[in-house]
C-alpha cells in the first residue's frame, strides 16, 4: 500500500522537477523564469522528499524531511524576491508582451531608492517647494 | 517491476535530464541574473536526487547533505543577489 502511495508522490515530483526545468529554458524573461523555477521546483522537490519520509516511515527521518521542506517552502520565495529586485535594478528589461509593469519611472536611478510615485513628479514638487520657498524669502526680504 | 527498479530507472534519469536542461540555461543565460537562477535550481533538483537516491540505496543519513544543499543554495542567492545590486552601485 505504501509503495502505491511512493510511486505516486515520487512521479508526481519528477514531473513537477521536469516542468520546471523545461520552463526555465522556454520561458523568454528572466521574470518569467524566476516565476516558473519557484513554483514548480518546490513543489516537485517537496512531493520527492513526502516520498522518501513515507518509505522510511522513521520518525527520525520524518522530522528531518519536514524541517527540509518548511525551510524550502519558506526561503524560494524570499531568494526569488531579492533576485527578481535585483534583476529590476540592474535594468533586465521585461518581455516585450508584458502587460504591465507597475514599478515604470518609480525607481530613482541616481539614489537607488523606491519611491511609491512617479520619479519625475517627485523632482517636479520638490522644484515647485523650492520655487515656493524662494518667493517667501523674497517678499520677506522686501518688507 | 518493482519500486527500487522504477525509482532507478525512471525518476533519477528525469531528475538527471531536468538537470542537463537547466544547465543549458545555465551556460546560455543571457544576463548573470539567468545563471544565479538556474544554479538556485541545479542545486534543487540536486536535493531531489539526494532524496530518491537514500531511497533506492535504503540510507536516511544522506537526507543530511539534502539540508545543507538547501541551506546553501538559500545563501548563494542572496549573496548574489546583494553583490550584484552593490556592484551596479559602483558604476555610475
């Protein structure tokens, strides 16, 4: 019964493996690969590991596969984040189908920050601050 | 056919062939980006190997070398991930 259930999971997982592995060589963006490799090779390699648990059936073994695949489930996204803002910073350019990019002009170049607007709209208030504070000070000096 | 002789011969050499697919990427890879995730995923599918092979040779200790992948592939991309966006600091 048991062995039904290995051959299933372990199946299950190589063709999870295999699709990731197909997808990062179809794929035509870094984004979109970076995407696909998450996915699909965690749960592939998690279905692999819930085999090797279940053949041992060892508690000692079970507990290490569960410490495996908690830390795996918990660092793919994390490693793919910081790779993916990477790759944005260094100026990888999308797909040329993307639909949307929702990060356009919101990243300063010249400081390397993030902003939550539009990078021109910000210099153009700040301008528009300093405008306001020069005319202060002159009608100040006036009087 | 019996278990050890499917994990043998069908799911280690799908696992072995993802592996030389992704290393196509790996060599390919137009940005370096491409071939920090591709080596994130060799070493993935590596851990996958780890576990069948404990399987098929009946020894849970190698589960082991399986956490220490994982362990070091987590850090190779994050230590990638914050050398590159440093460097490209430097050069403007």
């Amino acid at each position: 019964m048991t062995d039904i259930f290995i051959f299933i999971l372990a199946t299950l997982g190589a063709i999870f493996a295999m699709l990731a592995a197909i997808g990062i060589l179809r794929m035509p963006d870094t984004y979109l690969r970076i995407s696909v490799t998450t996915k699909a090779a965690t749960l592939g390699i998690g279905l692999i590991l819930g085999a090797a648990a279940l053949y041992f059936g060892d508690f000692a073994v079970s507990t290490r596969v569960q410490a495996i695949i908690i830390f795996i489930v918990l660092t793919a996204p994390v490693g793919a984040h910081l790779i993916g803002r990477t790759s944005y910073f260094t100026g990888n350019k999308m797909w040329k189908n993307s639909v949307i990019d929702e990060l356009e002009g919101k990243y300063d170049k010249k400081k390397h920050q993030l902003l939550s607007e539009d990078v021109k709209k910000q210099h153009q208030k700040e301008e528009q601050k300093k405008e306001a504070d020069g005319r202060k000070k002159a009608e100040e000096d006036k009087w | 056919m019996s278990l050890h002789d499917y994990l043998y011969y069908v799911i280690l050499p799908i696992l072995a062939i993802s592996s030389l697919v992704v290393f196509i990427r790996f060599v390919k890879g137009p940005t370096i980006v491409d071939r920090v995730v591709a080596l994130d995923l060799i070493i993935t599918l590596g851990i996958g190997e780890i576990a069948i092979y404990s399987i098929i040779n009946n020894k849970p200790t190698f589960l082991d070398i399986a956490t220490i992948l994982a362990l070091i592939a987590f850090l190779g991309t994050v230590a990638f991930a914050f050398y590159l966006e440093k460097r490209n600091k430097k050069d403007d």
